[in-house]
C-alpha cells in the first residue's frame, strides 16, 4: 500500500493538468482509438487502455504496449444577472488556464491462451475552472477549481470458452484537489469554516472493481456489457468544510452495453450505452438547498453539492480499414445533462454542460509493424441558463453556464 501511495502522485504529476468535463465530468472515451470513435469500446477494444471501458477487451488484444498524449482546451463561463443593486452582475471568464495535456498508458500480456494480465493507466476524469476575476457572490479573490482523477487498473481476463472473455480489473485511484476564491461559503455556512478554501492542493486515495464480458455472437456482431463499482476514497481533510461528510468525495459508478458489428471486411460498427450515478456520491449529487432550506452546512453528512443528476451517454462510431495501413475512424458521442436550471450557483464552479460531441480519427501501421493513431473531438457549445438559481438569501437572480470543447490526441502503439 506504501508503494501504491508513493506511485499514485508521481503518476498524477504527468497528468497534472487533466481537465476532463465531457459526459459530466468523466471523459468521452478512453484510449485515442476510442476518443476518435466517440468513446466506444465497451464490445470493441483495440489498444492497451481498454480496460478502461471493458477489462475483458484486454483479452483479445494480445500483447502489446501503448503510450497516448491528448490536448485538451475547454471553454468555458458564466454570466451572472439580475443580483441586489448589481453587484454581482456580469461576464465572467473561466479559461485563465486554458490548454491541458492528458497522458496514457496501457500493457498487455498474454499468459496462456486463456489468461492475460495487463494493465491501463488514465485520466479518469476531473474538472477545471480558473476565473479571471473575483465573484463578488463567492468571495473577494478569483474562484479556481481544479480537480484531476488518475486510474491505475491492474487487470486479468479468462476466456471462458472460443466466444466468451471475462475480466476483472481492480481500479487503484488518485485524486488531487484545490479551491480558491470561495470566502463567503466559509462562515457560518460550513460546518469547519477554516476548510473550505485557500487550502492549497490536497490529495484523497481509494479503490474499486471493474468487471466486464465480451461474446461474439457469430463472425460478424460482438457484444458486451460492464461493471464498475463505487470507487471509495479516502476524505479531502483540507476541504472538509467544502465537500459532504467532512471532506469525502468518491468516484461514482457506472455501467454500460456495447455492440461492435463488423459490417463488412474493411467496416465495424460500434456503439456503447452508458450510464453514470453522480447522484449517488452526496458531494456532486446533493443539492445547494440543503444548505438555504434544510439548513445542512457545508461539509455536513447531508451537506450541500453540486446537485448533478445521473447521466446516461450514447455513443457510436465506425472504423474504416482504407488500406492495408491506413485505418480512419468517426464517431458521436451525446450524454445527458447533469445541471438543473435551479441548480446553476455552485456549477458555476464545475460547469460540466455540454451534451454533443463528434470525433474523427485515425491510425497508420508504420514499417516496423508499429502504429500511429490520431483523434480529434469538438463538443458543441451548451448552455443552461439558471431558473431560480441564486437563493433569496444571496438577494436572488440568475447564474447562467456555457461550455465546448476541443481535444487531439496522438498514441504510438505496438505488438510485442
């Protein structure tokens, strides 16, 4: 466990600026093969960070290692309206940290023609906001919110039978935190005033089980299904006064369907259904009313979140083999909204709203027998404008929230 806590944070300095806010704030896919098929691989593996989506894709890969590298650069901003006086009223820019750079890295090995064991490590998910200027509403200083999530899951597989793959993988996670800007949610509205913010970086770690199977139905549609616990953190004591339950903020579960159809020799189909509990992580799922009507302070074991409600994400995407070492790739991605218009205020920190995403992506297989692939994604600017989203208590009006996105990622991959 003591190599595992030293390892996690070297780990998470590469990934330092990760920022994903995608389907909520958990990436679109895994993988740059996957990110340039809007995220699918739950029936569909086609790297070493297939684990991510399904532990049993691992099984059908081989051996093999791959690095990845992705750029992201979100957009995002909120616009507040209709304060006492105005005095909160305005436009503000969150990009003061703008361009982000996500690392990847996954190992496969084949054992014996019914186990392998590997490995994937990813950015599983986090959140960046980093205001330009103070919100009179939150505080005298410029709100920063940064929030990375780092998986390290060892992985085994079985494969039952010619047709069916099983594997399991154990999810080891890092989490890193900071919050700035927040001085009016101190006192009396925290339960430990002294941590809610200006605390500097704080880290939480935990675990969880991933489990996933694979069938091929006949030659042509494969299917596949998985299952991802709870991923149970240690609390965030520096911002014990912020997040419910003194500080604790786990990863939620998630679960999904895939189906890859390999239409023609050269073509695959793929799509993947998924659906994330963010609810049922009191932090992100409970809502800012427990605070003005139930009367929970912040960091309280009914303590106020985000109110974020579950998302369920459908993806597509087609794989198209141009040539004996050109491959290109499409997909689409659309999830649903976590944010309710009531619920605009605090996500003014965490404005996780767009919905409609596309990608497109490719690899070429070098001399050596290598690969090269490329993605690229754009989620479409979303907005949610507030409806009853600052509390009479602040003086009323509304918070309104928009974001899009863009991303390139590139992988250099190999058979062993």
């Amino acid at each position: 466990m003591k190599l595992t806590r030293k390892l996690l944070p070297l780990l998470a300095v590469l990934a330092a600026t990760n920022a994903n806010a995608t389907d909520g704030y958990f990436a679109h896919g895994y993988g740059v093969k996957s990110q340039g098929m809007g995220g699918v691989g739950i029936a569909l593996p086609q790297d070493a960070l297939a684990a991510a989506a399904n532990p049993a894709g691992m099984g059908l890969i081989g051996d093999r290692i791959d690095f990845g590298v992705t750029w992201f650069r979100p957009q995002r901003a909120a616009e507040i309206t209709g304060t006492p006086f105005g005095f909160s009223d305005g436009k503000y820019d969150a990009n003061d940290t703008e361009n982000f750079i996500i690392p990847e890295f996954g190992y496969n090995r084949v054992i014996n023609q019914d186990l392998t064991l590997g490995v994937s490590v990813y950015g599983n998910g986090g959140m960046n906001t980093d205001y330009k200027r103070a919100i009179p509403l939150f505080g005298n200083t410029a709100p920063r919110m940064d929030l990375i999530q780092l998986f390290v899951a060892p992985t085994a597989t079985w494969k039952i039978n010619e047709s069916n793959t099983v594997g399991v993988a154990v999810n080891l996670a890092y989490q890193r935190f900071e919050m700035k800007g927040l001085q009016n949610f101190a006192s009396p509205a925290s339960a430990h005033p002294d941590n809610v913010t200006n605390k500097g970086y704080d880290s939480s770690y935990g675990a969880g089980v991933h489990i996933g199977w694979i069938g091929q139905v006949n030659d042509v549609i494969t299917l596949g299904a998985t299952y991802q616990s709870k991923t149970y953190m240690s609390k965030f004591d520096k911002y014990k006064g912020l997040f419910a339950e003194s500080g604790d903020f786990d990863i939620p579960e998630t679960y999904g369907l895939g189906l890859a159809v390999k239409a023609t020799p050269a073509l695959t189909l793929a799509a993947d259904i998924q659906r994330i509990n963010y609810s049922d992580v009191d932090s992100v799922g409970n809502s800012i009313n427990n605070l003005f009507v139930n009367g929970q302070q912040l960091g309280s074991k009914n303590g106020p979140g985000f109110a974020w409600k579950d998302v369920t994400a459908l993806k597509v995407g087609a794989s198209y083999a141009w040539n004996e070492k050109l491959t290109v790739r499409a997909g689409y991605n659309h999830s649903s909204q976590p944010i309710r218009n009531s619920e605009t205020l605090f996500n003014i920190l965490a404005p996780g709203v767009v919905q409609d995403h596309v990608t497109l992506g490719a690899t070429y297989i070098l001399a050596n027998q290598s690969e090269l692939s490329f993605s690229y994604m754009h989620a479409f600017e979303e907005k949610v404008n507030g409806s009853g989203s600052i509390p009479a208590m602040f003086g009323g009006g509304e918070a309104n929230l928009k974001m899009y996105e863009d991303s390139l990622g590139v992988a250099y991959g190999w058979k062993l």
